[in-house]
C-alpha cells in the first residue's frame, strides 16, 4: 500500500499526506500492540491502545481508517467494538456509517441495540429510533434493560407512543429505576401533562438530583415556576445539593414568574458555591436579569465572563433588544463580528427587531439577503416570521405580505405577525382579510396571540358583532381571563361605546399587571369621564399595583380630554418624582395637548421650549390642533414651521393649517398651503364614516352617491333637516372650508359622512335603539351640534367615536360638554 504512494502526481500527494501519517500512526500504534498479545500487562496497553485510536478519529474519514484497520486487523468482530464504531459515527454526525456498521454485527447484544437506538436520537432521527426500538423488541430476542428506555423515551414526539414504552417499562419492572422513571418524567412534562409526571416523581423510592432536575424543568417547561420553587423547598428539605443543571432551569423559572428575590437569592447560592462561571448559568442569570429589565446585573455577568459562546452573545444583543435599547444591542453585534463570531438564525432574528426599532431600511435589507443567501427561512419558521414582523414594523407591509407569500411553512404565528402588520399600519379590513384567509386553513389553530391580533382590527373598523364572535371563541378556548386577550377585549368594547360591558370584563379578568388598568383608565378617559379614570387609577395603587409609562400616557389623556389641567399636572410631576419614570415624547404630546386645549396656548408653547428634548411630530401637532380649536392664526404659523421641519409628509397637519386660515377667513393662507402639499405630491386623507349594521360595515365617504339606499338616506337627511331648524338649528359655515355660496354649503355639511351614517343607521335599525358610529376624523363642529338636534328628534342615544374620542349624544346632549 506505502509502496504506491511515491507513484502519485505530486500535485495530488499533498492532499494525502496527513491522512497517510495518521494512517501510519494508527498501523504503528496496531503494530506495536500485536507485539505484546501475550501476557496481561499486554491486554492493558493493547485495551489503552485502542482506546487511543477511537479518540483520535476527529472527522468522519479518520473514523473510516479506524474501520478499515479494525476489519484488516480481525477485530471489528469484538462486539464491544464494533458498538463503540456506531457510536464514534453517530458522535461525527454520519449515521448512516452506523447504521451500516450496525447491520454488520452478526450477533448484536443489547449494548450494540441500545448504541443503535442511541445513534439516532442523538442526531435527530427520533422515527428511526423508534423504529429500531421495535425491531429490537420483535427481532432479537433480547430483553431490553434500563439504558435502552431514556433515549427511547426522548425519541417519542407524541404521548401515544410515550405510552407504549410506558407500558414496556412497567411489564419489564424498570418503572423505579432512577434513569427511567426521571426520563418518564421528562416524556410527561414535555406533552403537557405535568401532573402525571409529579405523580411519577413522587412515587419514586430513591431521587437522585438528575430526577429533581427533570422535575424541576417540567414545571418550567409548562409555565409553572411557583410550582418548580416548591420543588427546590422540597429539594433542600432533603438535603440535595443544586448542581449547575438545577440553578439554570430555577433561573429561567424565576423569570417566568417575575420572582426577582428567588432569582437573586439563586444568584447568591451560585456564587457561594463557586458556580458563576459556568457558562450555562451566566447564560441564563443574562437571560433572567433581561426579563426584568436589569441591564446593568446583565451587562456585568457577561463582561465578566471568562468563555463567550454564541448563546452568551445572543443573549446580552436579545437583552438590550427586549429592552427598548437597540444601539447598544446593534454595538454589541458589530463587537461579536469583529471576534469572528457567526451569527445564527437566532442572532438574526434579534438583529431584525433592531433595526425595525432603529428604522433602518437599509441594512434591513442587506439583513433579508443575508438570510436568503444562507437558506435561514428553510432551516426555521422563526427567522421567516421575524423578517415579516421587521418589515411590518418599518411600514413596508408589501414587503412582508410578500415575504410572508414566499414562507415554505408557515405556522400560526406567521400568519398572527402579518395580521399585526396590517392592523398597526392603518389596515383593518386587510388585517380581517388575512385572518378570513387563516381560517381556510383548518391545520392552523388560532391561539391567543391570534385574537390579540385580530381584536384590535375589528376594534378600529367598529365591527362590535364581529369582535363578539371572537369573544365566544375565546370564551370557549378558556382564554378570555389570559390578561392580554381579556385587555383586548376590554379595548374592544370600550371603543365600540360598550364601557359597561368593558367594566364587566375588566372585573373579571387578573389585574396584578398594570396592562388591564391601564386599558380600563384609557377607556374612560376617551369617553370623557375624566374623574372617573382619576378614581381608577387611585383604585389600581390601592391594590398594590404599581403604574407604568402607559398608565400615565393614560392618565393625562384622559385629563385632556375633561379640561382637568390641574390634575394632569399633578401627575406628570408624581410620574417623575415618586415613580421615577422619565417622561418620554408621548407624556410630552399630552401636557402640550392638556394646556392648549384648555386654551393656555402660551403656557404650552413655553412647556415645548423649556423640553429637555427635541419636540417631535406629535408635540407641534398637539400644539398647531390647539390652535386650530381657538382660533390661533399666529402660533398655529410658528407651530406649522417647526412640524414641517420634522415631519413634511403628514398631510394631515397641512390640513389643519389651512383649516385655521379657512375659519379666519384667510383664503389666500389656505390656497398657500394647499399648494404648498400639492408640490410635494401629497392628498388630504378622505374623511369616512362607518356603521355595522346586521353583521355588515357599511363605510361612507362625504358626498356618497354610490351606496344602494342613497336615495332613501337623503331623503331621511331632508326630513331631518326641516325638522331641525324648526326647532332652532341654524348651518355653521364656518366648518365649510371652501370659499363658495351658502346654499353649496349647507349641501357640503349635509353630505359629511357621519351624517350619512347616522341616516343610513336610522332607516336600517328599530326604532329607538342605540345608533354607533365610527369616523377617521375629527367630528365636523356642525355635524357635532346636529347630531344633538337628531338624538332629540327620534329619541335615540346616538354614540360617535372620532380620530380622539367618543361622543354620547342622547336628549340634545353631548357627553364631552361641548369640550373637545
């Protein structure tokens, strides 16, 4: 064979050469062995020898020689071996070799099954383990002992066959070997079914730490960390020590629960016994410390850690992620680029939601490529679903429906993200469109995250029937008291103008949270009743809950929309002081809109001066809508100039500029806007109204000409009319914002969509019952005093939800007292 080796090319014999050395070595090692067969000092060397060889093989060809030697040298027909062979193949990640290997074993023993068995579970081909289980059993005539059920246990994916091994356990008499009944315990967890496993677990005669561990993490598993701390108490009480396995899955339950003592306390006993340089601890104390927002305890264990694998990384990048910090998050990637480090499909989904927060559309992009050139969407449906939500999230929503499209599977998550994307881009009816499409498909299952995604959609079109059939769903799914589908809820039926119902269920569902008060104290504050969101929020600390960022955005709209300037200056001061919370934007946006509504534009014009930051969009527009309600030509300029500055490309705020000349009668102001958004091709948003009725939405647009029922609702509009101005309405022409006839203008204000929806819902309703009407717009101020006029007029409560609030019009009143 060596002989041959000189009559190669030379171009080729580098190639060979270290293969050839270790061949050498291995044909030395043998031969030396061979030498000394005959004593027993000999079968020491010959047995270390050998053992030196199997570890030796670093890939699959090294392997391969090994073969090739032991079937020359007579030895591949030693049983032991030959396992050792399919295990060593299994390990280098070739299990067909160990399969042929295998089948080459004249005379298997159990070892060489259970080596089999074990081959395929640890390279993921759980079918095939099972299906060699089987043959073992029919075939070999061998009885199974308690090595062979632990992996064949972990090869199960469903409970049917977990049950089958179950019962071969339990006919065997291996059910209280420690291994067994912990991999039992395992299998139970895993499907779901954590009181058969603590049955099992407390069944059993001796426990050693691997069986509390396999309890311990199914309780995890399952959501159930106050149980897994039971456990630890148990655990202790008994006198078993944590190892590192214990901490890492009592770390992650902690973060589950939010228990941040037990997490510390865990933190102290990992130091104390000299295991906080584990890798997999820090891993998951990172993990834990992001969960509940301590940066810094996060940030510290991970510099200080010796060894970083990828998973170290993930986490601390995820951490900064998760926690509204995506420069930092973005600095560390770069950090882990320039160690070498490459980054998976989880590094990628992370670095997705980066830079959607960033809104960086270029290297998101550059990001989408990098995972098409690396056939990421193949490998997992959670990288596919990540880049949906990013570009959703950028408002590319073409992108991600195209992405979505071109997804090879898609779960039930996929199809939640894009129906998210359409329904925080403005896009209701296409939202309940995707969600129509979902249904066809009767292998996804909604599931929570789908009615927290859907309710929102139904939410903003005003589909209350609609969002009540999701309610029966949930209720039937026993979903309706998970907190954030019962918040949705609540959202639903208080901006359908069903406060009472959303009360009931804000009854009924936990409030430990701040997230249900927080939609409760919304809820009243855009129904006008101010004090009573005041009351609710008094109510929430009362029972120990402790307020968010939210709950004072909440707060202070609620004090703007009832004129309680005091109030809301109260608490944007208690929000800073006792609380600690940094006012953000959208605290901002609500002081200027509290102050200018109120009328107190200088005041609110100072405040925008005296901010610690710079104002954005929703500061001026706060300001310049003021301006608007009293009349401010002036300021409404300046605040005009500094929004165009930061946002050029609303044309809603050109709108109300040109509406403040209009009511000044400026016409030469309002032809200087208008002309000033045509430049930079943009159109004014149509106004619409829409109205469900019988389970359909029926959506208006001003002047509609188009619906079957024109006639008929224009009809009602004349009758209507008449009897108006009988009984004193006299056109307000100052919300006409063309410079026309008077006679044109009480024809504009009686084309104005909300008014076609309430004809519309009159001659489509029985008598006397409540009208809901949803417009994308600020109410027109004379449709807001007609409505009066026609809730007297047929008796009927008539509910109005604008672009900022809801108004109760019922007996010639409006609930918002005329202040919005």
């Amino acid at each position: 064979m060596f002989s041959l080796v000189p009559t190669c090319k030379g171009r080729h014999v580098s190639k060979f050469l270290p293969s050839l050395r270790l061949c050498c070595q291995l044909f030395s090692v043998a031969t030396n062995t061979l030498q000394f067969s005959s004593d027993g000092f000999a079968n020491e060397n010959k047995n270390d020898d050998i053992d030196l060889l199997f570890q030796s093989c670093t890939n699959v060809h090294h392997a391969k020689q090994l073969h090739a030697f032991l079937v020359v040298s007579g030895k591949v027909q030693n049983i032991f071996l030959s396992a050792r062979l399919v295990n060593r193949y299994a390990y280098l990640g070739d299990v067909s070799f160990s399969r042929i290997t295998f089948d080459l074993i004249p005379r298997k023993d159990v070892y060489t099954w259970n080596s089999m068995v074990s081959a395929y579970v640890r390279s993921g081909r759980f079918r095939e383990a099972i299906d060699c289980f089987s043959q073992f059993l029919l075939t070999s005539g061998l009885r199974p002992d308690f090595y062979t059920f632990p992996p064949v246990l972990k090869a199960c994916q469903n409970l049917v066959d977990g049950k089958k091994i179950h019962c071969q356990i339990l006919k065997l008499g291996f059910v209280w070997d420690v291994f067994v009944a912990a991999s039992l315990v395992h299998l139970y967890s895993r499907f779901g079914f954590v009181g058969v496993a603590r049955r099992l677990f407390d069944e059993m005669p001796i426990r050693d730490v691997g069986s509390w561990n396999a309890m311990i993490s199914g309780f995890c598993q399952n959501g159930n960390a106050a149980d897994a701390l039971d456990v630890l108490i148990e655990m202790r009480s008994e006198g078993v020590k944590m190892d590192r396995v214990t901490a890492t899955s009592l770390l992650t339950a902690c973060a589950q629960s939010g228990d941040i003592l037990s997490g510390m306390l865990i933190h102290l006993y990992v130091i104390k016994h000299g295991l906080d340089f584990d890798l997999l601890i820090c891993n998951a104390l990172i993990n834990m410390y992001s969960k509940f927002g301590s940066l810094g305890h996060a940030r510290r264990i991970f510099d200080q850690m010796d060894i970083k694998d990828l998973v170290s990384w993930n986490s601390i990048i995820a951490t900064y992620e998760q926690n509204d910090d995506p420069m930092t998050a973005l600095g560390l990637f770069y950090s882990m680029q320039l160690l070498g480090i490459q980054p998976d499909f989880l590094t990628l989904v992370s670095l997705a939601s980066i830079l959607a927060q960033l809104s960086d559309a270029a290297k998101s992009r550059s990001v989408h490529g990098f995972i098409l050139r690396r056939d990421f969407f193949v490998q997992d449906v959670v990288i596919g679903n990540a880049v949906v939500d990013m570009y959703a999230k950028l408002g590319a929503i073409y992108s991600a429906s195209t992405v979505f499209e071109g997804l090879p599977i898609k779960d039930v998550i996929s199809w939640n993200t894009l129906i998210t994307g359409y329904a925080q881009n403005g896009l209701a009816s296409e939202a309940i469109e995707v969600y129509r499409m979902m249904q066809e498909y009767k292998e996804i299952i909604p599931n929570h995250g789908t009615w927290v995604s859907i309710l929102p959609a139904y939410t903003s079109v005003g589909a209350l029937q609609q969002g009540m059939k999701i309610h029966g769903r949930v209720i039937k799914n026993c979903l309706d008291l998970d907190v954030f589908v019962g918040t949705c809820l609540i959202d639903m039926y208080a901006k359908c103008g069903r406060l009472d119902d959303a009360l009931l269920l804000f009854s009924q569902v936990p409030r430990k949270s701040a997230i249900p008060w927080n939609a409760v104290i919304s809820s009243h504050g855009v129904h006008g009743h101010g004090e009573k969101a005041l009351k609710l929020f008094k109510d929430m600390l009362d029972e120990g809950v402790k307020p968010d960022h939210v709950t004072f955005v909440s707060l202070l709209s609620a004090c703007s929309h009832s004129g309680l300037v005091d109030e809301g200056q109260l608490y944007f001061h208690m929000m800073q002081e006792q609380y600690r919370i940094k006012p953000s934007l959208k605290h901002y946006g609500c002081m200027v809109d509290l102050l200018g509504r109120a009328g107190h534009l200088n005041k609110a014009y100072s405040f925008i001066d005296n901010m610690p930051v710079r104002p954005d969009a929703s500061v001026w527009g706060a300001l310049l809508g003021a301006c608007r309600i009293h009349g401010n030509v002036d300021l409404g300029r300046i605040a005009s100039e500094r929004l165009f500055e930061v946002d050029s490309e609303n044309v809603g705020y050109y709108v109300l500029l040109s509406n403040i000349y209009a009511n000044s009668g400026k016409w030469e102001g309002v032809e200087k806007v208008r002309s000033l958004a045509r430049n930079r091709g943009l159109s004014k948003t149509p106004g619409w109204s829409s109205i469900e009725v019988n389970n359909n939405v029926d959506v208006f647009y001003t002047a509609n000409q188009s619906h079957p029922k024109c006639q008929e609702i224009y009809q009602k509009l004349s009758d209507l009319t008449a009897k108006m101005k009988s009984l004193g309405y006299v056109p307000d022409f100052s919300f006409v914002l063309q410079d026309v006839e008077d006679d044109e203008k009480e024809h504009i204000l009686n084309s104005h969509s909300e008014r076609l929806a309430i004809a519309f819902g009159l001659i489509s309703t029985p008598p006397k019952t409540p009208i809901r009407i949803f417009k994308n717009l600020r109410v027109c101020g004379d449709c807001h005093n007609a409505t009066k006029f026609i809730s007297v007029i047929t008796e009927r409560e008539i509910i109005v939800r604008d672009s900022n609030r809801f108004h109760h019009f019922k007996d010639g009143a409006c609930s918002c007292g005329d202040y919005w």
